[in-house]
C-alpha cells in the first residue's frame, strides 16, 4: 500500500490527469443519459366522499372517518 502512495506522490502530473480524465468521462457519460423533465409515474391515489347531513365536522370526524380509516 505504501508503495501505491509513494507512486502517487512521484507521479503528481499523472494522477491528476487521470483524475482529470475520471471526471470529464462521467460528466459526459451523466449529460448523455437520456432523462424526462415529467416521467409518467403511475401514483396510486383515493377519493372517498362522505356526506351525512345534520352534524357537525367534529361529529363527522368522529363518527364517519375514524372507523372507515381503522378499516
């Protein structure tokens, strides 16, 4: 291991061209992906619509929703 570091070390102009080039490879590697702005994903969503008439929201809350969200 010691010996990968004094490498490094000596060959300065080297390693900083290779990572250099690292970097440049995956900046044009990460710029040719192709991406969408909006990608269709499907998101699951429910709409459930309660009305009784004659109680309040509190009652309603109470009585209506809690029991069909323990549900």
């Amino acid at each position: 291991m010691n010996a990968l570091i004094d490498a490094a070390f000596s060959h300065t102009r080297t390693v900083a061209l290779a990572f250099v080039m690292i970097i440049v490879m995956g900046a044009v590697a990460y710029l040719s992906i192709p991406k969408e702005s909006e990608p269709d994903i499907p998101i699951p969503t429910i709409y459930v619509s309660m009305t009784y008439e004659g109680i309040s929201p509190e009652d309603s809350e109470r009585l209506l929703i809690r029991p069909m969200e323990k549900e």
